[in-house]
C-alpha cells in the first residue's frame, strides 16, 4: 500500500545535497571517526563502499541495482555481510507502508539489509522519521560522491513537513515509529 507519494518539485528537493558531500572514502571515515552513532546507508554502491571501508551499516538499504542496472557479482557478494535480512516492495517515486514498516523493524534489531524490490531512492523519507536523532544517513549522489547527515530535529521537521498532505490515509503519521 502506498502511503506517500510525492510530487516531481518534491523530487526535484530531494535530488538536492542534503548534508555533506563526500568525494572520497577517506574523508568520510575521518567524519565519521568523530560519530558514535547508529549508520544508515541508502543504496548499492554506497553500501558497498562502507564495507569496502570496513564499516558494516547498522541498516542498509538496497535494491541489487545500480542505475537501473544489476549489480556486478563482487557487489553482491560483499552485499551478503551478516546480517537480517528483511525485503519489501516499493516502486519509484512513492514509500510504501512495506517500506516504512522494514526500516522500522531493520532499525530496531540491528544489523539488517532491507532489500527492496524496486525503488529504495525515497528511503530517506522513513529512516529521518524512525531513526534515532544522531543517526549518520549516507545516500549517493551520483558521480560526485557520497552525502552523509547526522539525523537532528531539523530534518524530522523537513520532512514532516515535506509529506503533510501526500499521504494516502488518516491513521498513518509520520512521527509515528512503528
């Protein structure tokens, strides 16, 4: 069931840089040093970069995709870690209550892979909602690097306010975590 979908300029938003950009590995890890926190990585290729870096996620979120296209076998091996797995639906452009209740779960028994069928770029919409405040979010902005942000009051805010008026019923709210 589709419980959010959003609108093209909601999109157009999202596809913004939403913390800090990170060109390389290395300067991530020396970020993230800093940080005690639950990580969370939305996507293939920057999952597999935080483990090639040696940093296992507390959640990841991924589809086996990257651009619209099968990982490479080296991805989906190190995609394997140990860890739950737990799997959903959610097609492009919208969060489905699959998704919303698999982060929720994923972060509440850590480690745990989500694998999405279909579209895992909007997952950021459930983890700023249901993650702890602090928690490191790291998604890919494509052929610049990675973005990392510490979940505050500021992003649950933004995002509360980004899905008031899109969702599909009354008895969902977003501030709600299970």
């Amino acid at each position: 069931m589709v419980i959010y979908e959003l609108r093209e300029d909601d999109l157009d938003v999202l596809r913004m840089v939403h913390g800090k950009l990170f060109e390389d590995g290395s300067s991530f890890v020396v970020w993230l040093d800093e940080r005690k926190d639950p990580v969370v990585s939305i996507g293939d290729r920057v999952t597999f970069t935080l483990i090639s870096l040696g940093i296992v996620p507390d959640l990841a979120i991924i589809d086996m995709m990257e651009r619209r296209h099968p990982i490479i076998e080296e991805h989906r091996r190190a995609l394997d870690y140990e860890s739950r797995e737990l799997k959903c639906e959610n097609p492009a452009g919208v969060v489905t209550q699959a998704l919303w209740d698999a982060v929720s779960e994923g972060l509440r028994e850590p480690p745990a892979r989500v694998v999405v069928s279909g579209e895992e770029d909007l997952a950021a919409i459930p983890v700023t909602m249901l993650a702890p405040l602090g928690s490191v979010v790291v998604y890919g902005m494509p052929g610049r690097g990675m973005v990392a942000y510490a979940i505050n009051e500021g992003h649950k805010r933004a995002v509360s306010s980004l899905l008031a008026g899109r969702g599909s019923g009354d008895d969902h709210r977003p501030d709600k975590a299970d």
